[in-house]
C-alpha cells in the first residue's frame, strides 16, 4: 500500500487506476446506451478543476458527438465543505436547447449538484442528467436524482485522480483516503 504526504496529511492508497478504469468503463457504457444515435450533439459539463481527469478518461469511452462546456464552483476548504456554493466561473458556452450530461468528479452533500440544476435550468437545458465518478451515499441526502454514478465510497476525505487537498493531489492516478 502506497503512501503520500501532501502538506500536513498523509494518505494511503483507497482505489487504484485500475479500478478507476474499469468503473469509468462502466458507466460509459450505460451513457452510450442512453445517447446511441443520437441525431442532436449532447454538452458534457465539466465542472472544474475536480473532473478534468475523469472528464478526460469518460470522453475518449463515449461513442457519440458532444460538445465540451466547463464550470468552476468551489465550496470546499481544506478538508471540509463550507456548505456554500460559490460560481468560481460561469459556463464557457451557450446551452440554450441542450441535453447536458453534468460531469462531476464526486457526490457527498449535494450542494454542488442543486445548484448546478439551478443554473442549467436557468441558462435554458432541454434536460441535464448527472454522471459523476464517485457518490458518498451516506452523505448525499438532495432529491435530485444521479443518472450515473461509476463508483460509491464510504464518506472518508479523499484525494488523488483530480480531486484535492488544498489543491494538492490531482495529479495522482491512485485515489488516496486519510492515513489516521
């Protein structure tokens, strides 16, 4: 088992790139079933900087044409959630009359994802669904459904394949949780 320090923390190894490869593949094929021959081109949101690495890995498995839009919302601080959303930056395109599949790196409180349907709602989506890499079911108590999900975890503090501890640790290809 591997282990890193990143600042005043240390992690050790939760999920290898291996497992992360073979989750990624499997929700790529239920999105390929779901958008298979379809005549409009679909957006994935990346939302940012968490999902780039998953973005990066899902879109290379998708079997359809799509457009690429970003957004950046930030609400976390060091190791915990201030539980409010902030929009760091608005969507890089227009998504007037879009299906948008929302790409998120990870599922825990839900904040996150309320807001983002707030915001396709408002700037006009024919439909958004939810795809992200992993869930913290016990933690994710919103009723909006999660159309995608490729791994859940226990709700532990995690790092590594984009996500962050204090920026540090997205450049990982292992996802780490805290070594107590």
């Amino acid at each position: 088992m591997q282990k890193v320090i990143l600042k005043d923390k240390t992690f050790r190894t939760f999920i290898t790139h291996d497992k992360i490869m073979d989750a990624i593949d499997g929700v790529a094929e239920k999105i390929n079933a779901d958008f298979k021959g379809c005549e409009d081109i679909p957006v994935l949101l990346c939302v940012l900087n968490g999902s780039i690495m998953f973005m990066s890995e899902l879109m290379k498995r998708l079997e359809f044409n799509c457009h690429i839009v970003s957004t950046k919302l930030t609400s976390y601080e060091g190791t915990s959630t201030t539980g409010k959303v902030k929009q760091a930056l608005g969507l890089t395109a227009d998504i007037q009359g879009r299906r948008v599949i929302v790409v998120e790196d990870i599922v825990d409180s839900g904040n996150t994802i309320v807001e983002l349907k707030r915001i396709l709602n408002e700037k006009g989506a024919s439909e958004s669904r939810i795809c992200t890499m992993l869930l913290k079911p016990d933690a994710y108590k919103k009723d909006i459904p999660l159309d995608y999900v490729a791994m859940e975890i226990p709700n532990d503090f995690i790092v590594g394949f984009g996500l962050d501890y204090d920026e540090l640790g997205r450049n990982l290809k292992d996802i780490y949780t805290l070594d107590e």
